[in-house]
C-alpha cells in the first residue's frame, strides 16, 4: 500500500482525531529534530486534508478505497 507523508504535527494529530490510521512515524532525513509522519494514502485521508486545510478535494488516482 503506498503511504503519505505528513510533515505537520498538528495536522497529523487532526487527521488521527477523524479517524485516519497512524502508520508510523520516523525521523525527518534533512533536519533529524522534526518527525514525519506515515498514513496509509486513502480516499477518506485525501478528503480529510482537503477538508483541514481549506482546500478543494481532487481525485488522486494512487489512492485506494
């Protein structure tokens, strides 16, 4: 299954809140201080970080169900 990588803490604990599945979450390579984050990339993630961040939902193709 592919992943998406969040960047932001506050939008990961916002998504986790919706119901969206944590992976894992690993050291960010060029500044070992900061976290990503790891989502399964799903329809329901695509909409919720449309939803969050004010912007339109576009159908991503590599998303599964």
């Amino acid at each position: 299954m592919n992943m998406k990588l969040i960047y932001k803490k506050n939008l990961m604990v916002d998504l986790v809140k919706l119901g969206n599945d944590l992976e894992y979450s690993s050291r960010n390579r060029k500044n070992s201080k900061y976290q990503v984050f790891f989502f399964p990339h799903t329809k329901k993630l695509d909409m919720d970080i449309a939803f969050l961040t004010g912007k339109e939902y576009v159908p991503d193709e590599r998303a599964v169900e």
